[in-house]
C-alpha cells in the first residue's frame, strides 16, 4: 500500500503504520517509509514525516535513520510538510537531547520560515489565516522548537533575537489565537539566552496578560511569570502591583497563582511593602486560603525579615489575624526568636498580653502568649512601658493570672483544649517565682487540672502542686527559671539585628491601673500602618469590634493593633470594651490610667437617627447623640426582616486617625428573625472638633441557615 499511486491509499498506509504497528513492523518497513519522505507528493511527505515520529517513540535503535531527511522537510515550502517536520525535529530532540547542537544548523532555515509567515509573505498564506494570524499551528511548533535549539547556547541565541522580537511585536493580542503565539514566544524568550531588552519586552507581554479580562489568560500569565522570576526578577517587580491585585480575584486558582508570583517576588528590599499587601488580603482571605498564606508569610518574614523587632511584629499580627491556620512549627519558630533576643523580652510579652486581652479566640497567639507570660512575666510587672501620653502602663500580676484563667475557661480550639490546659498549668507554675504574691491563687488554679482526664495535664498539675511545697524552696527559682536557648539559635539570633528595642514605644493594645481600663494603643511598626480601610490619609485609624455579650473576641479584636500597626505616640488609642467595674462603661476611659474618678456624664443631647445598612434581610440603624463632653454616642441596633435567625453575629468598624472609637459588647451574637433586640454602643471622639466629620467603615458577618455572609459598607452621613 505505501508504494500504491494513490496518495490517499499510501497516506492510509503510513497512518496504520505509525498508529499501530508493532516494532518489528516499524523495523522492516523503515526504508519504505524514508522513501515516501522522499516523494514528490506533499501530502504524502507529510504522512511519512508524521510516520516516522511515531515510528522513532516506538523503536529508539532507528531513531537516527531519518535524521538526514529532517533538512529537507524544514525547507519545504507546504505548511503541512513543514509542520510535520518540526514535530519529526522535536520528538527526536525530545529524545536525545545529544542531538541538539548538530541540529543548530536549521535554526536560520526555521528563523526564515517564521519571518514570512509574521510579514505574511509567505506563498499562499491567505489558505492559512486564523483571525488575522497566519498559520499559529506552525508558528506556535517554530517557536517551541527554537526554545529547544537555543536553551544553553548564547550563538544560537543570537540568531533568533531579530525574530522573537518582531513576533512579539508585530502579533496582535486582541484575540485567543495572537495571545497563544505571543505565550510560546514569551517561553521562548525566557527560555534562551536572550538579551535584557528582549527578556523585558517578553514580561511586559505578561503584564498586558494581567490585564485582561478572560480568566485563562490571566492564569497563564501568573503561572509563566511564577517561571520566570528566577531568570529576570526586576522585570516582574515592575507589575506587582498588577500581581498583588490578583490576589482579590473571584477565582481561587488565579488567587493561588498570584500568591506563588508574589512569594517568590520578596526580597530582603522590599519585604515590608509585599508583607503589607499579604496581610491586607489575610484580612479577608477565605477559611480555606489562610492557612497557605499564613504559611507563605511566616517563611517570608523568617527568611528576608531586616531585624528581629519587625519580625515579631509582623508574626504577632499574622497569629492575631488568623492565628487559627498557624501550624505549630511557626509558632516554635516564634518561641524561640523571643527567647534568643533579650533586648525584645520586654517589648514582646508586653505586645502578647495586651493582644491575649483583647481577643482569646485566635490560638496561635493565645499559645505563644501564654508561653511568653510565663516565661517572661517578670517584664509585665516591672512598670517601665509608657503608653502613648509618656506616662507608664501598670500590669499587676493578678491581671496576668486573671487571663490566664480566662485562657483556661475558654480555650480557643475545644478540640485541642488540652493542649492549651497544658501550657497554661506550664505558664503557672513559672509565674510562682516572678509573682510570690499570688502562690495561692497559683496553686489554687492549678487545683482545676489535677483531676483532669487528659493524663498529661493531670500528671504536670501534680508535679507543678508538688514543686509548690515548702521542701522544694531552696531549689525552686533553678527548677523555674528562664528556659536555656539553643546555641544555634543564639547564632543565628547574633546575625540580624534586635531593631528597636526601647521599651516607651511598646504600646499595648490596652493596660490597667489599680484595676481600671487602660488606653489601647498599638506598638509602631518600622512598616508603617498595615491598613486604611478608609483611605483618608496615610496613617489609619484602629478598628474596633466585638463578637459577643462577654468580651471582644475574634478578628475583630486582633484588629486592633493590625488596623492601625504603626502609628506611633500620635496615633488614635485603638478602641476596645471598657472593664465593667461598676458605673458607666466610658468611666473607664475618662479615668484610663488612674488618674482619678472620672466626671460625671452630662445629659445627652437630642438623638439623630439614621440608616448604616440596608441589604439581604438587614437594616442597621445608628441613633446618633452628641454629650456635653463633646463626645459622640452612636448606639447600632439591628433589624432582621428575615424569617430565619442570623448566628455568628459580628459587627466590626474602623474609623479616621483623628477618631478615637471604643465599642461595648453587643448585647448578643443572635439576631432573631423579624426583631431588632440586639444593638451595640459605640463611643467617638473626634480630636478635629467638628472640622472634619466622622467617617467609618463597616464588616457585618453572620451566618444563615449555616451559610456564612460577609458585607461591607462604608458611613459618611452622621450628623455634623
């Protein structure tokens, strides 16, 4: 059959050949396929070139029996015998990679080719036109097969320069077809060694990928910029901007795409900025993304951070923002870069416990705080912190005890509960000689754990009730001191530098005095403010929430030293739920360090009301009121039109620098249907008095019939 007149019946032939011959087959007919290679009839040249690939896959001992016959198909002027000579060319190179600098010799033959078909030169290229592109089948095989010839070899390089340059600019990339030629010769670029310019013309081509509207092609252009920032890294960083902005897409595996992109663009220049923009999309990151991104940040931060007092910054507000997805190595590598840095004992502890009392439900920076309480807890009491207005922050020990039981009565996870009893009772028992004063109350809290089910808890109680008693008090303060530091972590500790480490500026999320609510305030970054949700001005204002009748817990709460990471001595006071010690909830604020009773609060003036929210079955109403102090009183009362409860209920808000916002519990985490029971206080205090008017922005989160909502407003319309 292959040597039959009629092309159709020899094409037949060489098909069966290739597509089910055994090799024995391919062996004994080998020469007739080499001679119908040799064919006058184009169609048949073409059959036999498509014959012998499948024919060299088949049988590796030939695969050089055609090589001489390669030559002629690439010169053929017919697209198809052309085409099938590329995929002949490129299995064999595909095969044997030996075989690629004798074949360097073809590469001016294939530059010409692709040249006529980008001029549109080429004889009857009209038959070959796709959306304006001539014959993208066998530019796009060109393209792949110089990628091969030229990867490794500058000479060869060299010679197709000229012409990946005039396909990525002469191709046009309105369509699917112009963008698949511009993608090979992107990889093509970047695979060879091509020069500079070229290698940003092909990333530029990417960067206009980025922009575009189809979803594929976006993908495409992440997954090949995730390639090539090894080969040109100051290109890529020129769209990162773009590369970021992908990280709020709709799509879960363009956001994926954008992350892998945007890690490996972190460098020791410009760590700060990329770690910003990540916690910034941590901020509202699905359940299901944070964990891969905590990940990526916590590696980021331990492989570029400049120096150890911004690297535990940076990790603290990862573990306050989603403190749930931190894996336990994380949080040892957090333990043991405190521990090695003694200039920062101070500052970290400080910054752990103010965070732990704003918030109890993120468990890596409930465990890690715990660990440094006990550890550490000697700095909490030494009185040399100052808050923002230079006067110092008092932590008494029974406060530090106070949230520890707390910790302990409500764990953060309840499945691992018993992990969390276990470092409490360790935290206890150190506590016994940096606070002697409390030993009863110690013993007394270590009690609740010596009938645990949990053998482990149980038996450390024991032994931590037993160190308690008056025979082991010659050798208790060694059995409790400090835990030793590892000398390689000591080493590496010696490599970065400590940052700032004075004490006036480790300004806590919130302190007390004699028992009485203390300002929030956040410690400065080197950073600079992690967010500004109302984009009024370059340094945000603190955000505020709370999650339940109890106490402030969650995100909201661990927003409160992230919304506002940087501020410094002038930043707005975050706001948090004042202490209920009887009286008016501001009395704490008035008085917030222990200055004296606070003044009584004058009458209110008339109400104002007006609509926050209205959207899928809630309506949030704000009754506004000025007092004569000059503070504003804002009461959010919550209206469910629906049918349905809403669970889960969290209302947060972020307001200007030159506001100060405290927010009281919300009187539930229920809205029942058709009611509006459930409301929340909030007090404001504008520092402009009245030049500019109160702003803030809303995140309402709630669950219904177990579907979890997230909405977003922004408030501008309170009364002057």
């Amino acid at each position: 059959d292959m040597g039959n007149d009629n092309q159709y019946v020899c094409g037949l032939a060489l098909c069966a050949l290739g597509n089910i011959a055994s090799a024995e087959m391919c062996r004994a007919l080998a020469r007739e396929v080499e001679r119908c290679m040799n064919s006058t009839n184009t169609y048949i040249r073409k059959k036999a070139a498509l014959c012998a690939m499948r024919i060299v896959r088949k049988v590796e001992e030939i695969e050089d029996k055609f090589n001489h016959r390669i030559g002629s198909l690439l010169e053929d002027r017919n697209h198809g015998v052309l085409l099938s000579g590329c995929s002949l060319l490129a299995t064999l190179l595909e095969l044997n990679s030996e075989y690629i600098p004798d074949f360097r010799r073809h590469i001016p033959t294939l530059v010409r080719a692709l040249r006529n078909m980008v001029t549109s030169g080429y004889t009857s290229a009209a038959e070959y036109d796709i959306a304006g592109i001539t014959d993208p089948f066998l530019q796009a095989k060109i393209l792949r097969l110089l990628r091969k010839l030229g990867m490794g070899s500058v000479k060869a390089s060299d010679e197709m320069n000229d012409i990946l340059a005039q396909v990525a600019t002469n191709t046009e990339g309105t369509k699917n077809t112009g963008n698949a030629i511009l993608y090979e010769c992107v990889l093509t670029i970047m695979s060879i060694e091509a020069e500079s310019g070229l290698r940003v013309l092909g990333i530029n081509i990417l960067g206009r990928f980025l922009l575009s509207r189809d979803n594929n092609i976006r993908y495409v252009a992440l997954a090949t910029l995730r390639r090539v920032v090894s080969v040109d890294l100051k290109a890529v960083q020129r769209h990162r901007a773009t590369i970021v902005e992908c990280l709020k897409d709709n799509d879960m595996s363009i956001r994926r795409r954008a992350l892998d992109v945007t890690y490996a663009l972190i460098t020791e220049e410009n760590i700060k900025s990329l770690t910003k923009e990540l916690l910034e999309y941590l901020l509202t990151a699905e359940a299901q993304f944070k964990e891969e991104l905590c990940n990526r940040v916590c590696d980021a931060v331990q492989k570029y951070a400049p120096n150890r007092r911004w690297q535990i910054d940076t990790l603290i507000k990862v573990m306050c923002l989603a403190g749930n997805y931190v894996k336990e190595e994380q949080r040892e590598t957090f333990c043991r870069v405190v521990a090695s840095t003694p200039e920062l004992h101070s500052y970290a502890v400080i910054k752990l416990y103010f965070n732990m009392k704003e918030g109890l439900t993120q468990e890596a920076l409930v465990h890690v705080g715990v660990w440094c309480l006990g550890e550490f807890g000697d700095h909490l009491f030494a009185n040399r912190a100052v808050g923002p207005d230079n006067q110092p922050i008092h932590v008494v020990p029974a406060e530090v005890l106070d949230v520890l039981a707390d910790v302990a009565r409500k764990p953060p996870s309840s499945d691992r509960a018993s992990l969390t009893h276990c470092l409490v009772a360790g935290a206890l028992i150190k506590l016994v000689t940096r606070c002697p004063n409390e030993v009863e109350r110690i013993r007394k809290m270590l009690r609740r754990f010596e009938c645990s089910l949990h053998v482990d808890l149980q038996q450390r109680s024991c032994e931590f009730l037993e160190l308690l008693e008056a025979e082991w008090d010659s050798s208790r303060a060694g059995i409790l001191d400090r835990m030793p530091v590892p000398e390689k972590d000591i080493a590496s500790a010696d490599v970065r530098d400590v940052g700032d480490r004075t004490l006036d500026v480790a300004a806590p999320a919130g302190a007390s005095s004699g028992g009485k609510a203390a300002p929030a305030a956040t410690a400065p970054s080197p950073a600079g403010d992690l967010l500004d949700l109302l984009d009024t001005g370059p340094a945000p204002a603190p955000a505020a929430a709370a999650q339940g009748p109890a106490a402030t817990t969650g995100d909201a709460g661990d927003l409160l030293d992230l919304l506002g990471g940087g501020g410094g001595p002038s930043q707005a006071p975050a706001a948090a739920v004042p202490a209920t010690m009887g009286g008016p909830s501001d009395l704490g604020l008035m008085d917030i360090f222990g200055g004296g009773n606070a003044a009584p609060v004058a009458q209110a003036q008339q109400e104002t009301q007006i609509v926050a929210f209205d959207k899928g079955g809630l309506r949030i109403l704000m009754t506004c009121r000025r007092e004569a102090d000059g503070s504003s009183i804002v009461v959010a009362r919550f209206c469910n039109s629906l049918s349905v409860p809403m669970t889960d209920f969290v209302f947060e808000a972020a307001v200007p620098k030159y506001v100060r916002l405290t927010m009281q519990s919300a009187t539930g985490q229920i809205v029942p249907p058709c009611t509006d029971v459930v409301s929340q206080t909030m007090t404001c205090v504008n520092s402009t008095n009245g030049e500019k008017g109160l702003l803030m922005k809303l995140r309402i989160g709630y669950v219904v019939n177990g579907a979890p909502v997230q909405e977003m407003a922004q408030v501008g319309n309170f009364p002057s």
